[in-house]
C-alpha cells in the first residue's frame, strides 16, 4: 500500500457498491458519510465500473468504485461504522447477494490478516472478483496479498472471474 500521511491511523482500502436507486448518487453519498466528521480520511478514489452481478444474476448491475482511506479505527470498529453508513442509505440484509441501495467492504487494513465470525482480512472475494481488482488495479497502491503474495496486477490477470466490468466514470469527478 502507499504511504500514509498519519502514523496514528492506517491504511484502508474499501469497496463501495450500489445497484438500487440512483446508484452513482448513493456511492457519492457514501463518501461523504464515510469523511464526515474526521473518522475517515478519503486519500484516493478508483473509477466508477459498472459490474455485473455474479452470483445473483437476475438482478440490476451494480456500480462500484474502491476508495484508499486511512483511520484510526480498529477494523471492527471500522466495520461497525461503514455498517452504519450502509443503513443510512437504506441497506437492508434480506437476501444474501441479492440488490442493495449501498455496499461497503472492508478489503484491506494495511498488510493486516484476520479472521472473525464477522471480518476476514484481506477480504476473501480479492482474488475472484474482477469488480474489485479492476479498480484496486487503478488505484497502484502497490500492495501485495498477505496471503498470496500475489500484487494486484498479477491477481487481475488469473482472475478466474470473466464478468463484466465497465468503466463508467471518473471517481475524481464524483468526489
């Protein structure tokens, strides 16, 4: 990962999805909520993509877009905030990878690597998910699975996901 400005808080990379509404506005949205009030600083913002879904098909593609932040959060506390920002944009968990008004997934917290009944870092769908290693590959962050050892270029190219993944916007122009 790059270097961060502040040694008290950690490199973050997250995941924001959307495939409900009015999808770009909620990923805008997210972000906000997400730098409100200091706990999260945004350092850099992938492209927006339009995805399609993967495991639940039959459902309206998503937007999605990876954003580098950093925080003093522990991950779980991290997690309970996005979790909260989710909810305030509407996120119910009725079906498990069916639509939803706002997604964010914790990817990577520095080279950290845990697993709990409710977080395993790095997130495991890195490696298989062509949504997520498309825009982490724009962003050059330079990391490498902490599992794998793998950077994020060669994971992209034996990606054995093949859905589709369009460029739909610059994450500059949404901030």
């Amino acid at each position: 990962m790059t270097p961060h400005a502040d040694p008290n808080r950690s490199p973050v990379v997250l995941s924001l999805g959307s495939n409900l509404g009015n999808r770009l506005a909620t990923l805008a949205s997210a972000r906000a909520y997400l730098a409100a009030g200091g706990v999260v600083r945004v350092l850099k913002v992938s492209s927006v993509y339009e995805t399609e879904p993967v495991q639940c098909r039959a459902q309206r593609w998503f937007l999605n877009q990876v954003v580098l932040v950093e925080t003093a959060l522990p991950p779980l506390l991290l997690l309970s905030f996005c979790q909260r920002v989710e909810a305030l944009h509407g996120r119910r968990r009725s079906e498990w990878h069916g639509p939803r008004t706002a997604d964010i997934d914790i990817l990577l917290v520095g080279g950290l690597c845990i697993k709990t009944p409710v977080l395993t870092l790095p997130h495991p769908a890195i490696p298989i998910r062509r949504s997520i290693l498309t825009p982490l590959a724009e962003l050059g962050t330079g990391w490498r699975h902490p599992v794998l050892g793998a950077e994020v270029p060669d994971l992209l190219a034996r990606c054995p996901d093949h859905s589709r993944v369009v460029r739909v916007g610059s994450g500059e122009d949404e901030r």
